[in-house]
C-alpha cells in the first residue's frame, strides 16, 4: 500500500514521529518534501487511528495513481475520471456530495473551476447534486475539510508532483484540530508566564518515546498539566505528575477534572503531588517509570547576552540533577524524552553543555529519526541528535532529545 501524510510545521519533528509510530512497517520512502511524505508500507495502516495517535500529521491519505506530469497537463478528463471511480467505489451516502482539489509541491495552484464544472455535471446526469469546494490556498485546510464535512460527505482528492510525476491520492483522514484547540485554549487553567507546552508537541514527544506497553509515566515538571492530560488520552495505565510549585499542581488537578468530565474517564490512575525534582527518587518507587516526557523549567522568556552564561550554568545543574534522579527511577532500558533550552541572544546561540556529562551517568541519546530518511536533505538535524522546535520571535527554542537508561 502507498500512502500520503501531510506533515505539520516542523517537518523534521513530524518525521520523527512518523519514524517512531510506523517503525517497523515502513517499506520504502518514494518521496519527503517540505509538506509531505509518499511512502509504502508492508502492512496496510489504520488511517484513522494513527491519526488520532499522532500529534503531528495533518493529514493522511491513499495514493491511488502515478503519472507523468505532461499528461496530467493536457487530459481534462483525467481528474473527473479518477474522481468518478473513487466516489463509485466509495460508501457514503450519494444523495449530496461535496469534493475539493489540494496540491502539494507544485509551484502553483493549478485552476480547477473547469474541472469542477465538468464533475458536477456527470454528477447531475447521474441525478447526484454536488458541491465543490474551493480556497485561495494551494491545498484545503484541515478547517475547511471538517467545516464543511467534505471527508464525511465526499472527498478530498490531492495532488503531488514529484519533478516529471504526479501522484493522485485520497485523504482518509485528517486532524482534529478543534480537539487539540479545545485541549489548549478550552481547558480550565492555563499559565502563560510559567509557558505552556502546545498539546500536539506533548503528544509528539510522548510518541517519541516508543514506549508500547504504556505501563507508567511520568512528568516531574508538570506545571499545568499538559504531559499529563495527553498520557492520560494515550492510555497509559500510570500516570505521575510532579511540580514544586502547590498552584501548578492545583491548576494541574483541575485541568485532569476537567478533561476527565470530557471523556467520562476515571482519574484514578494519575497520582499529582507537589515534589522538587532534585529528591524525586525519595517520593517515587525506584525503577518503577517507563517513560518521562517533559518539558522542564527554560528560563525567562526574554534573555540578554549578558546574563546567558549564569542562566545556562544555573540550568545545566538543574538538568544533571535532574537526571541523576531519573537514572533511579526509571527502568534499564526506558526513555526519558525531554526539551532542553536554547537561548537565543542577539549575539549567538546558547545550547547546554551537558551531553558529556549525561553519557557519563550512563544515559544514551537516540536517534529520532529512521535510517530510511537520513539523506534527505529536508531533516534538519544538528550535530547533538536533536531537533529544534520554535516558533517566530522565540528567544527561547525548544531542544528535543531522547535519551536511553543504559
Ligand atoms: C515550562 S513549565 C512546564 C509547563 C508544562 N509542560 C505545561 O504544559 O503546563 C516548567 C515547570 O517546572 C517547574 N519547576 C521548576 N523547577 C523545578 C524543580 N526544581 N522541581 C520540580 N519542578 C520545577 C515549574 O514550577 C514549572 O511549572
């Protein structure tokens, strides 16, 4: 089988994800890019449930056809043809059906107006009415194709050209993105000035860790919750929290009642409690962790160049105490995926220098990404195995690592 997935704004995190997710099920990569990703798989996937797993796909979806470019081009009948078969072996109901065009990697946004007239009507003289949507962008936003049910009622049909090729596909399924917008602006407390991790990194990051028996997790930075809240979505049987500040832990505790209403899901598996991380080993059964992600305390949110070399010193010992406790708590061979702060100063990059020193205790970095996709020159990887996560105008950029118990 060969699928599409549109990947999210980091596409080298999004890979990441991909590698860990689909690990072992990935036959042969025919094409990454900026946005997407075409690959084969020896088993067929479950569209719908790797997407509701995955913090950072858009959107997933069949490849149904290759062809050259230059015929794509020139045959008007080409993509009604394609279109007709796949709502003729499609199972929704055919009584309205609404369908719209995306285009990934070609330089610009091809015209289907007449496209769409041709469709709509062989679909009238079938006695089917139908709707065609349309937007300005390239490709239909996972917004418009929820809005107006178009996976529901019909379908996306997308297009990806490869230099001389285009590939034709069928989106399956795509992100839920009010779920994820509920999760982070519609849960009871949030904390701006103590930063809040976006759910779909969580998410991301707590994939990343492979761990496949979800036994028991951990976040010893909790602040408000937000590790915890998707563990808890993700099913892990155990669930701890740990801050050293009481209000993070209060506003921890009610996001957790909150989400808990929402899924009409019991809580009684997550245990929160305020704890500094540098005695964690005193609170937590040894060797009982099987996964930590968390994001813990970066910094300020502003930063002068004057004052970066104390700040990284100050939070280098906060990190290495960190993982001294941690090499106690979880399990040989368990992961602890972690984000590590990169001071952005006008001057220079600060990163913190602590990877010698964490070798030294016997944790091991992993490698994010499948060999498979190495060589493309669309992962962006630094010297440190990491991915750097960030948005515009960040002083502050998130370092994703994962490290071994070894
Ligand atoms: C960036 S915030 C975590 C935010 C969290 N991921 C969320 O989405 O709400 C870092 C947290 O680390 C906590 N913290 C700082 N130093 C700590 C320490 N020594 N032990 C435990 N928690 C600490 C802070 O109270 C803060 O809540």
């Amino acid at each position: 089988m060969t699928y599409f997935l549109i990947l999210g704004n980091n596409p080298s995190l999004s890979i990441a994800e991909i590698s860990a997710c689909l690990s072992n099920n990935i036959k042969k990569v025919k094409k990454v890019s900026e946005d997407f990703l075409i690959l084969e798989t020896k088993q067929e996937i479950e569209a719908k449930k790797l997407q509701k797993e995955m913090g950072g796909i858009v959107k997933i979806g069949e490849i149904k056809k290759e062809i050259f470019l230059t015929d794509f081009l020139k045959d008007k009948n080409l993509i009604p043809d394609f279109l007709e078969e796949e709502i003729n072996n499609s199972s929704f109901l055919k009584n309205k059906i609404i369908f719209g065009f995306s285009f990934y990697g070609f330089k610009r946004k091809l015209e289907t107006k007449e496209t769409a007239l041709i469709i709509k009507q062989k679909l009238k003289n079938k006695g089917i009415s139908s709707r065609w949507i349309s937007c300005s962008e390239k490709a239909l936003s996972t917004v418009i194709l929820k809005k107006n049910k178009v996976l529901e009622k019909g379908l996306e049909v997308c297009f990806f050209q490869d230099c001389q090729q285009v590939f034709l596909g069928k989106t399956l399924t795509c992100q839920p993105w009010e779920e994820y917008s509920q999760r982070d602006f519609g849960r009871p407390e949030r904390s701006i000035e103590k930063g809040m991790i976006p759910p779909k990194l969580a998410r991301i990051m707590i994939n990343l860790g492979k761990e496949s028996l979800k036994s028991c997790f951990l976040d010893p930075f909790c602040g408000s919750g937000t590790f915890v809240q998707e563990a808890f979505l993700m099913d892990f049987k155990s669930i701890i929290g740990t801050d050293k500040d009481e209000q993070s832990i209060i506003k921890a505790k009610k996001n957790l009642a909150w989400i808990s209403k929402r899924e009409n899901k019991s809580i009684n598996h997550i245990s929160l409690f305020r704890a500094d991380v540098r005695k964690l080993s005193k609170k937590i059964r040894n060797q009982s962790i099987s996964l930590i992600a968390t994001e813990p305390y970066l910094g300020p949110l502003t930063i002068k160049e004057k004052g970066s070399f104390y700040l990284i010193k100050e939070l280098s010992s906060l990190y290495e105490f960190a993982f001294k406790e941690f090499k106690a708590l979880v399990k040989p061979q368990k992961k602890v995926v972690i984000i590590f702060p990169v001071l952005n100063t006008e001057k220079k990059q600060y990163f913190l220098p602590i990877l010698d020193s964490l070798k030294n205790m016997g944790w091991q970095r992993e490698s994010l990404i499948n060999p498979v996709f190495l060589e493309n020159k669309v992962i962006k990887m630094n010297n440190r195995s990491s991915i750097i996560y960030s948005r515009p105008e960040q002083k502050v950029l998130r370092e994703i690592f994962v490290f071994k118990n070894i």
